[in-house]
C-alpha cells in the first residue's frame, strides 16, 4: 500500500522557511550581478585607459559565460546528489572569493583587464545556483502553488536588480580614489559594492546551513520531507515519478524562447551605460549615478508588474500573458528607434566634473534636451576636466540621437514586457517537466539564458561600434517582431503540454 503524505504544520513551515531562503538566494544573485552593471564601463576604463566598448562587451559576456557553464553542472550535481544543499554552498564560496579578487584589481600591477574577466567570470560561475534554487522551489511547491511561487520569487530577483543599482548609487559619494587607498584595502565607489557582496554571501552560507531543508512536492495535499524522511518513502516517491515522461520538443521549444529573451534583455542592459554617456555627454560619476537610477526604478516597477502577473495568472490564460511580454519588449525597442536631425555631442566636447548634488540637479534639464553639456572652466587645482560625448565612431557624423525621453520610455516598456516573459517561460518550463527532479532540466535552461548572455553583449559592442545604435536596434525590432509570429503560432502547444493532474498513484 501506499504512504500517506499529508504535510504536518510543521512540515509545512519548514518547508516554506526553506523555500524562503532561496527566494533570498536569488535576491542575493541578482544583487552579486546588478551591483557594478552601470560603473562597469568607467571601472573598466580606470583598468585600462584603452580599454572600448568591444571589451565591455566580453566584461559583461563573461558572467553570463560562467553562469552558462556552471548551470547544467550544478543542476546534474543537485540531481545525483539528490540534494541542493551541497551546490549551494560551494556556488556561494565561489561567488565570494570572485568579489575579493574583483575588490583588489586595482592593486594588481599588470594584466588588470585579464583579472577583472576572471573575477567576473567566476561570480558568474557561482551565479550558476540559480537553476538549483528554481529547481527547488519548482519541486517543492504544488501545482497550484508554483506560478505564485515562480512570481515572487522572480519579484525577489528583480528586487535584486533594483537594490544593486541603487547600492551602487548611493556608493558614488565615496569617490575614486577613495578614502581608503591602499593595496591592502582598495576602498572606493567601484570596490565597496563587491565587498558588500561578499559580506552577504556569507550571511547566505550561514542561512543556508541553518534554515534550509530539503522538501519535495507533487500536488495539493502530497509533500514529503526529502531530509528527514524514511528510505521506504523516498523509493516510493522515486517510483512515482519514474513513468512520467515530459513533452521534449515543448521543453526545447522553452529553451529557446527562453534564449530569446534573454538575448533581447541583454541588449538592454549591455546598451544602456555607453549609449547614455555618448548620446548626453555623461561623465563616468554621471553615468553611475543616472544609470543607477533608471535602473532602480526599473526595478521597482518590475516588482509591481510581478504582483500584477500573479493575480492575472489566476484569470489569464499563460500563453495570453506571454505573448504580452514580448509584445511590450517590441514596443520598448521600438521607442529607443533613433530619429530626427539632430546628431549627437561628439567628443571633443569636454564637461568639468562636478559634485553630486549639481549633477543631480542638471538630470531634470534633461528631460528637455537632447543631451547634457556643461563646459566649465575649472575654479580649483583639484577639479579635473573629462572628455564626454561620442566618440571618433563613423556613425556619430550621421546617426540622429537618441532622445533622453526615448530611453526613459522604452525602458519603461521594456520593464513591463520582460518580467513578464520571464516568469511565465519558468512556470510554463517547470510545469511541462511535471513531478521528476528538476536540477539538470533547470540547468540547461538556465545556461540557455546564460548563453544569450554571453553572446548578446558581444554581438551588441561588435554592431554597435561598428554601425551605430540605429542598426542595432533596427535588427532587434525585426527580431521581436519575428519572436511574436512565433508565439502567437506555435505557444499554445507549450500550455497544452503541461501536465493538468498529479501523475502520482491515488494511494500515493
């Protein structure tokens, strides 16, 4: 006879502590990624005078290679080891060892450019826990309870994203050099966001060990305890999930939507901080700082949209709702279109660097122009002049700018559009794979991600410093539009192929 798991209070909380906990791993995650995303150019243009966009591209690349390595790997490690515990950890040593390296860069005399891709290399590479904790929570929630799941824990992501930039904002008064300069404790605003990621990424140890417990799933009222449970009831469990066999060209068919969007996204993120100090004659502190911004409040919004996507997702059929994502995706890079007679400022222009709070005052004026340009004679011995603008690129001659409005409300669209293509493709991905294991299956999806990650910017720096912003976005449109076609025609499939009862025995 079979093993009646009805969850026991306790059972419940725990399980639900344990799933708490790796909604603030991902939170954590986002953070390790987000923090450094708007200085990244002018730090790596502090590494290496030398260094254009190209290699921006391969700096941001580079994390997203990382994770697309170590996702399958800690995803089949989850899996044979029938434990998430065991990657987790070691993902977030890594992970914390990464941010040390990235702090001390500017103490390493040569080859800084080779270390700062190792650094983020490596946080990438322990980013990669992402497809174990969605494989936990996807295993340990019900049916019902996975697209709310999926929803928050994606809102937990996007807080990320919001609190990174913003950590990073808020550093930008610390200056560089900063206070402390020293090689044995480089502190400024482009190493204090890394140390603060290290310092929380042994607060996620510590919870980890602590709180976290393995639990299992399979519908309303069947949970079991993997940690605690009896051999008898894990074998039975493990049989029950045997005979369950997913729909595999539907799962393809996720992964690569999945790739897709990321890929576009990519664009967005990779875009943004060049874009926006060739386009408005940005100052590296400005950049940081109005970039940081934007992207806070991007994330903000985003958390709103996932509250909306759980409460729709209860009325609105899934495939209704993707399809929306990616129709607003479209709209935003449609906005971002240049356009007009204008040209943007070219880089013999030079704008005096000022304190924090005239920066901040200016932004407002932006709205109003075509870009920002301050020329100042300089009024003290410390006060330095940097040349902004775009650079010597045979497009800045005849490209028309891109609005400061225009970035504002693509952004916006683009900010609706793909947390919602987000978390449905997860909750669509994880209910296609039904009841097994999910780590490895997480794992390839996930890399699928990281590879669009990878590539993307690489592509977005190649075309960009190449053609111009015009011709990059000009092909993502055409792309978006393509993707839609292929949505509106092949998605139903995908929700169809969904399991819509548990596949367990009655007596399970």
């Amino acid at each position: 006879s079979g093993v009646e798991l009805l969850e026991p209070p306790e059972q419940y909380k725990s399980r639900w502590r344990s799933i708490h906990v790796m909604y603030l791993t991902m939170f954590l995650s986002s953070i390790s990624f987000s923090i450094c995303m708007s200085s990244i150019w002018p730090y790596l243009q502090i590494l290496d005078p030398d260094a254009d966009t190209n290699l921006l591209g391969w700096v941001v690349a580079v994390y997203s290679l990382g994770q697309l390595i170590a996702s399958p790997i800690f995803g089949f490690w989850a899996n044979f080891r029938n434990s998430s515990r065991e990657p987790l950890v070691v993902s977030m040593i890594i992970n914390i060892l990464a941010n040390i390296l990235y702090v001390y860069l500017e103490s390493i005399p040569s080859n800084k450019f080779a270390y700062l891709i190792l650094a983020r290399g490596f946080i990438g590479f322990g980013a990669g826990n992402v497809a174990v904790v969605r494989s936990y929570v996807a295993g340990a929630t019900t049916i019902t309870e996975r697209t709310g799941s999926m929803a928050i824990m994606s809102a937990f992501q996007a807080t990320g994203f919001i609190i990174g930039p913003l950590i990073q904002t808020a550093m930008v008064p610390i200056g560089s050099p900063g206070p402390i300069y020293s090689k044995d404790f480089p502190l400024d605003m482009y190493t204090s966001p890394a140390i603060l990621s290290a310092i929380v990424g042994v607060i996620n140890v510590i919870l980890v060990f602590a709180v976290f417990r393995e639990h299992r799933a399979s519908d309303e009222e069947k949970v079991v305890n993997i940690q605690d449970s009896l051999p008898s009831i894990k074998e039975e469990l493990e049989k029950a999930t045997m005979n369950y066999s997913p729909d595999y060209p539907a799962v393809l068919s996720c992964i690569f939507l999945f790739f897709v969007v990321l890929f576009v996204f990519a664009v967005f993120e990779t875009i943004t901080t060049p874009l926006s100090m060739h386009m408005y004659a940005w100052t590296k502190k400005e950049a940081t700082l109005y970039n940081g911004i934007m992207l806070g409040v991007a994330g903000i919004i985003s958390i709103a949209v996932f509250t909306v996507i759980r409460l729709l997702s209860q009325r609105v059929n899934e495939r209704y709702l993707l399809l929306g994502g990616f129709f607003f995706c479209l709209c935003g890079f449609f906005t971002y279109l240049p356009w007009g007679d204008g040209r943007p400022p070219l880089m013999n222009t030079t704008v005096s660097i000022t304190t924090t709070s005239q920066s901040i005052s200016s932004f407002s004026e932006l709205l109003k122009t075509t870009y920002y340009n301050e020329s100042t004679t300089a009024q003290s011995p410390t006060t330095t002049i940097e040349a902004t603008g775009c650079p010597d690129y045979n497009w800045c001659l005849n490209t028309p700018p891109v609005y400061l409005a225009q970035l504002l409300g693509g952004t916006l669209l683009i900010t609706i559009g793909y947390p919602t293509c987000n978390v449905i493709s997860y909750t669509i991905y994880s209910k296609i794979l039904g009841p097994k294991p999910q780590g490895l299956w997480m794992g390839w999806l996930t890399a699928a991600g990281s590879l669009a990650r990878t590539l993307g910017p690489v592509f977005v720096t190649l075309v960009y410093d190449a053609y111009g912003p015009r011709s990059l976005l000009c092909g993502t449109v055409i792309a978006m539009i393509m993707l839609n076609i292929l949505v509106l025609k092949y998605i139903s499939s995908l929700v169809e192929s969904a399991p819509k009862k548990s596949v367990y025995p009655s007596n399970f």
